[in-house]
C-alpha cells in the first residue's frame, strides 16, 4: 500500500461530501464485475460451452464450496444459509456437492488440471461435524487430487468449534483457519444476531494454536449495531493481544437481502441503526495504524498480516487475477473459461437438479474483453497497487490511457494517483475503495443495481 501520494483536506472532503455519510441500505463491497444484476438465466448456455473447452495454458484452477448451515442467522447477512436442515439434509447436501464436483472432473475444461486451491465458505463450514467433515474432503479428494493443493481456507464461527473439530481440520488438510470473530462484545454480538459469545472465541482461537495452523485469520467488523468508540478500541485492543497471522476488516452494509434492512422497510427507515461511512473509514484506519505500531503491514483495503514474507491468501490473489474457480454448492458463484456463473440460490432446486445429474447452473454472463480488464483492474487495485505492464501483457492495453479519466479524479482528491509503472491508492482510498471502484465502470453498469 502506498502513502506516498500528499493528502489534501479540501479535496478529501469534497470527495467524501459526494456520497451521503449516512449507512443506507444496498450493496456497498464490490466482489465482482460486472455487477450481479446482470448474470441471467438465459446465458447459462455459456457456462456448458466454457465446460467443453480445453482451459487457458497455465491457467491456475481453485474450487469454492458454500456450506449453508448455520446455528442462527446474523441480522446482517446477506448469504444463502439454512438453520433448519437436519443431519439427513445435510448428508443429501454434502452428496449432491459431491455429485457436482464429479460431473464437474469430467469436463474438458478441467484439461488435466489439479486445483491450487480450495475455500470452504458460508454459511458455517464448521458447523459440520467431524464425520461429515472427513466424509466432504475425502470425497473430494478421490474426484479431483489435492496433492498441488498449495492453500486450503476454511471458515469458522467460534462456537462450533472444539478442540476433536480443530484436529480433524488440521488432518484433513485445512492451511488457512478463517474464525468468524466479527467482535469481542457479548452484547454488541447479540443485537447483530451471531450466535458466537466471547469466551468461545478465546477458547477456539488457543486450540487452534496449539494444533499450528499454518494460517489464523480473524474477522472484525467495524460499525455493527450499538457499536461505540470504547467497544471498537476493546476490539483492537483484543485483537493484538491474540496476535493472529492475519485481520480481516470490513465495514458494516446492510445489502437488500437482511434481516435488518427488512426491519428498516417495516419500520419506514431510510437509514440504517449503525454507525455512518465517514465513522466506520476512520474506526478501520485507527485499527490499521494500531496494528502497525505492533510489527503489522497493511496488506489490501481490508487485511493485515503480522509477517507479509510468510502469510499469503492464494484465494484471493488468483481469483482477482482471473482463475478458473469452479464453484460448489448452493447459490456459490465461480468462473469458468472467462464465463461467470452461479448456482440455483434454494436448496431444493439445487438438490434435484444434482438428483437428475444436471449441472444447478442457475444465471451466467460471459464478460466482453473490456468487461474483464475492468474487473481485474477493480479486484487488485485493492491490493494498493498494481503494474500497468501486467495490464499491458495481458490485455494489450495501456491501463495508464483507458483509465486516464478515473485515475486523475483520485489524484484530484487525493485518494491515488499512478506512474509509469503503476496504478496505486493511498490510505486514504484504501479505506473507501469500494465506492472508488464505481468511477472504473463502463458507463452501463454506473448505475445500475449491483445485486
């Protein structure tokens, strides 16, 4: 990340003066691009075209499998998740995922390929058990070797795990342990809805040091309802004292799809009951600066990393690089061949279509080439800084001339900048990229609907 870029006051102000400070509801964390709202139906035919391609030479391939169950859903989520499934649901779910993955390994598309990478997300992973767990890996084992496996993330919310949970993920491979902390507070925990309390997070968090995870990231969020100055420096304030591999920050959105934006159209709101943009930008950059002081780098506009030598996310890095991601599970997105897609978004449609030995397939969108640059471009200019000559390589363009508009109104107000070699954001820009980002939109995805 640099801060190198001088800082003017006026401009920042007027900058953020743009867009209201006020958290209203909506998407605000730009994933992917095009946006969402563009995935249709009807293009689904792309998806089993890109199947029957050899890949891309070198081409890095990951899987991504969404696990949907939860003990209770958090008043923020936005993800498809369950928390009225039994065990035999979940048996049904767990061999549908597997049937996907081997209708998936015999597609050309998979031309030889091991993936490099796999990510267990939810949802709660770790609300399986042991048995179903060890089921899961070794029946995607035997479609797919894991034996190029470089990085296997799995996420957790603390209070499903114990120490036999902790062991059994260790053996089966898991190199990067995801907790779910989102806070330290048992009351602000409650009112956003986790099912998690404090001493369950001390508790998994030891075990899992213990059993020497490679990686242990942690998860904040900073904004959530009742939130205080006082309870986000108590969170910090945990979070070095636990001193984990990696710290995850996002600030709170209230997308369509949540608990709490349904209560705030009963309720006639316009606003959301948490704190606004301009609080939350400056709560992450007191964190961030807190976590430096303690020996941290600021990894991307949301991370930082206690030893940058050692700790990587390969998930991240390569799918905004653009691999192949192929995608398990209900409403799970990926990306083939240049091809986006996602799954059906309800479980019994998912499972019948796997009971039929049809791919659940349900939206796709296959990006221009233009299209792909943007989204690359976006994806890694989160990191802080990208080379133009990568750009250049890849796509034959000059990033530094197609983006020449976007790139000066960051230097204007003081967010970024770029020279002959790269494109690169500030602190400052870091902190509210994700409204940034719009500004690299094609003109017809400027203001439409991203979900």
């Amino acid at each position: 990340m640099s801060d190198s870029l001088p800082i003017s006051p006026a401009s920042v102000r007027n900058a953020i003066a743009q867009q209201p400070s006020e958290t209203v509801a909506g998407n605000y964390f730009v994933s992917n691009y095009p946006p969402f709202s563009f995935w249709k139906p009807e293009r689904v035919q792309d998806v089993v075209e890109a199947m029957n391609r050899p890949p891309v030479k070198g081409l890095p391939l990951g899987i991504y499998l969404h696990i949907p169950f939860c003990r209770k859903r958090c008043h923020f989520c936005y993800f498809r998740v369950y928390t009225d499934k039994d065990s035999a649901a979940i048996k049904a779910y767990i061999d549908a995922a597997l049937k996907e993955l081997s209708l998936y390994s015999q597609k050309p598309f998979i031309g030889g390929r091991n993936p490099s990478f796999v990510y267990f997300g939810g949802g709660t992973p770790s609300y399986l058990s042991e048995n179903q767990l060890a089921s899961l890996f070794e029946g995607m084992k035997r479609q797919l070797s894991w034996d190029s496996v470089e990085e296997v993330t799995f996420e957790c919310e603390p209070g499903t795990l114990t120490d036999h949970k902790l062991k059994t993920l260790r053996e089966l491979g898991v190199t990067r342990l995801s907790l779910g902390v989102e806070n330290f507070s048992d009351h602000i925990l409650d009112v956003n809805g986790r099912a998690h309390r404090s001493k369950e997070i001390w508790r998994a968090y030891e075990y899992a040091k213990e059993l020497q995870f490679p990686q242990v990231n942690i998860d904040l969020i900073a904004g959530m309802v009742e939130e205080t100055e006082e309870n986000w420096k108590d969170c910090v304030r945990k979070t070095l004292q636990l001193a984990p591999d990696s710290v995850t920050i996002y600030q709170m959105e209230i997308p369509y799809n949540t608990t709490l934006y349904k209560e705030m159209r009963e309720a006639g709101k316009l606003v959301a009951p948490v704190a606004d943009w301009e609080t939350k930008r400056r709560w992450v950059r007191e964190a961030f600066e807190a976590m430096e002081g303690a020996g941290y780098t600021i990894a991307s506009a949301y991370t930082a990393v206690k030893d940058k030598q050692k700790t990587r996310f390969i998930y991240r890095d390569r799918l905004w690089a653009g691999a192949d991601l192929l995608a398990l599970g209900v409403a799970s997105f990926g990306h083939i061949g240049g091809t986006h897609y996602q799954n059906h978004h309800d479980f019994d449609p998912y499972i019948k279509a796997l009971s039929r030995d049809e791919l659940p397939v349900y939206r796709a969108l296959t990006p221009t080439d233009k299209e792909r640059l943007v989204r690359e471009f976006i994806l890694q200019i989160k990191l802080g800084s990208l080379d133009v000559h990568d750009f250049q390589l890849k796509f034959g363009e000059d990033v530094l001339k197609t983006f020449s508009a976007p790139i000066q109104k960051l230097r204007e107000w003081g967010f970024g900048g770029s020279d002959k070699d790269r494109v690169f954001l500030n602190r400052e820009g870091l902190l509210q990229v994700d409204r940034l980002l719009h500004e690299f939109f094609l003109p017809e995805h400027r203001n439409a609907r991203y979900a």
